[in-house]
C-alpha cells in the first residue's frame, strides 16, 4: 500500500553453524593494551607469559620449625632421639648455609635449650628449592586464556605489574527510542555477561559506536511494521545474515559497520539470552582473542527432549535427583529461566534426545 514503509523480510534461516562461521571469518581480535595486573581479573591474555627469573631466587622454607641438615638425622627416632644444632625458621624465610631441611615442631623435643629430633628428615624436607615455583623462561600462562584470581595472586608474588590483555569495547543499545522494560532488561543481562567475560560496556547511542569495537543493538529484528533496524544496519554498512537456524533467537542478525561488528539481538529475553550464548559469545571471543573452551558438566536426562530437524534449540535444564530435567522448550518462560541451573543446545541435525541419554549442559550467564 502507497504510502507504507519498507518492512524487513528474512528470506531464510541461516543454519547455526554457517552463522557462527561467518562471525568467525568476518571478526579480528581487537589490539593488546597494557593495564596494570589489578586489573586484568577476567581479561584475555594478549600474549604467553613465562617467568622472567628462577623463583625463589634460593630455598626458603615451607613450614615453621628448625632448619637443618638432613644428614644429622638419619639416626634419629622416637626411642633415641638426637640432638642438633639449628636455627629457627618460618615460612617463607631463606635457609641459612648448610641447612637442606626444616624439622616440624612435632618431631622435635626439648631437654633444656637443646633440640632434639625424634625422626630422620630426607634432604628437601619442608624446604621449597631454588627455582621451586618456576624456573626463568619457563611458562605461566598461555596467550587466548583468561586470567583468574589465582593466576593474579602468582603474578604479584612473582613481581609481575602489568599485562597485555585484550579487553573488547562493546556499545549495547535499544534498536529504537522507548526502551520498554523487557529490553532493558536484556541490556543488563548482556552488559553483564560481557563485563563477566572480559569485556567493557558502553550504552549509549544506537548505531553510533565510533569509539568501539562491536555494537550490539536490542529490539527490532523481526518483520514487524517497527521493525528496522536490519534495514538500518543494511543502509550503514552491510549485512551478513539475518535469520538464524535458531529456537529461540530465529530473527536474529549480524553485519559491520565500517569493519565494526554489529549483532542485532530480538528483543525478547529468551531470544537475546539464546542468541548471546551462541553468536554473542562467539563474537567477543574472536574480539578478545579468546581459544577457550565453553565449562560444561554431564548429566543423565530425566525426560526426553524433542527437537525439530533444521533447528538448533536451546533447552534450560535444572537437576533433579541427581538427573537433568528439561524446563521448557520452543518459548523459554520466566519462570523456567529463573529455576534453570544451566541449558543444553542441541544441534540442527538432531531431533533430540531419550530419557536416560547423557547430554552436555553449559552454565547460564
């Protein structure tokens, strides 16, 4: 009819794999940056860390107690013990000459002020060697692999303060003005999903990521009379695919701007938390330089999970007497989100599986 606006048409369904193999081709990691090691929780590794130097520097002891030869022990027992010549330490502290052990409080008696040992020691008792920890040039932690708590607590004692990481800038926004509470909702979930994986979040601005390195825009992705912002994504850049093989998330889309990638997510929450595990996620990895593989557990289903042929399908499980049950599937409810303990996918090629199969569930963000 004259007079009516173009309306977006998805003119097929663009399976899951082929989708994830376009955001594979079509996005490069983002620059290193040096950021102090504070910092770094939850950031890609930009390059392979190795140990700059031997450390410790010289043995130092692993306990408290008396640091001693181990051959003057040998001898020793609870029935005849033998008395010895030592000098105290903690953990921590350097071993004085001589020392290669460090005999626990409990083996230890008193007679006066002379120690005696109640039981032989073997040379490297207590005591953590010169080069202990790591030796000089030898690995800490591989490039692509993200950094933890306790990678963060060896780089400090090893001296580490700084790090090359990878850390994407990601713009989220409502496709149109008006952001509804179901599309803020989504913006929270995928800010802090991204934030939790590594990356940074801004919100404002659709379209309008000059200062980043992805756009991710809520709402707008289906044939609807308001629905645009494919459209839009067409006229500023290009589009790569629009329709997914997907249930939930079919409406979903992908294209750049200017080489900038940009994921249209539906504006529904269990279509954008389905499209965010499977092309999101894909999305800042490559961005992040990220090769790590998705944490999953396996379980034994306790009900069937139908699925249809051409369709990958994201289906929310929780465990249930010590089985995984599915919570829904097609529509994934409020409800079923919030009582979900994780979800499996099953793939395109796959019209479920049996009670009683065992299947591979991945956490939820």
């Amino acid at each position: 009819m004259a007079g009516l606006h173009a309306t977006q048409q998805i003119e097929r369904l663009t399976p899951l794999t082929d989708a994830l193999a376009s955001i594979e081709r079509l996005v490069t990691a983002v620059a290193p940056r040096r950021v102090p090691c504070r910092d770094a929780l939850s950031r890609i590794c930009a390059s392979g860390l190795t140990g700059a130097t031997a450390h410790p520097a010289a043995a130092i002891a692993l306990r408290d107690g008396m640091a001693v030869r181990a051959e003057a022990t040998l001898d020793a027992s609870s029935y005849a013990p033998v008395a010895i010549v030592a000098t105290p330490v903690e953990v921590g502290d350097p071993l004085p000459a001589g020392a290669d052990a460090v005999v626990p409080a409990d083996a230890l008696e008193w007679r006066g002020a002379t120690a005696h040992v109640v039981a032989p020691l073997a040379p490297g008792d207590g005591v953590l060697p010169a080069g202990g920890d790591i030796a000089a040039g030898e690995p800490l932690r591989d490039a692509a692999r993200r950094l933890r708590a306790v990678d963060l607590a060896a780089f400090g004692i090893l001296g580490l303060t700084d790090i090359d990481v990878r850390v994407p800038r990601v713009l989220i926004a409502a496709a149109s003005a008006g952001c509804d509470g179901v599309i803020a909702a989504i913006i929270g979930l995928l800010a802090r999903a991204i934030e939790a994986a590594g990356g940074t979040v801004s919100r404002d601005g659709a379209f309008d990521a000059s200062g980043e390195d992805a756009l991710i825009l809520v709402g707008g992705s289906g044939m609807g009379r308001r629905d645009q912002t494919v459209l839009e994504l067409a006229r500023r850049g290009q589009v790569a695919f629009h329709g997914v093989g997907l249930a939930p998330g079919e409406t979903a889309a992908f294209g750049l701007i200017e080489r900038r990638p940009v994921l249209v997510v539906p504006g529904r929450l269990d279509a954008a938390l389905a499209v965010w595990l499977t092309l999101g996620r894909c999305m800042l990895a490559k961005l992040a330089g990220a090769k790590e593989n998705e944490p999953s557990e396996t379980g034994v289903l306790m009900h069937k999970i139908t699925s249809t042929l051409g369709l990958a399908e994201l289906v929310p499980m929780m465990r249930h007497g010590g089985r995984l049950m599915p919570l829904a599937s097609g529509y994934l409810t409020l409800q079923s989100l919030a009582r979900a303990e994780g979800y499996v996918l099953v793939s395109a090629d796959s019209e479920g599986f049996p009670a009683g199969a065992t299947v591979e569930m991945r956490p939820l963000p």
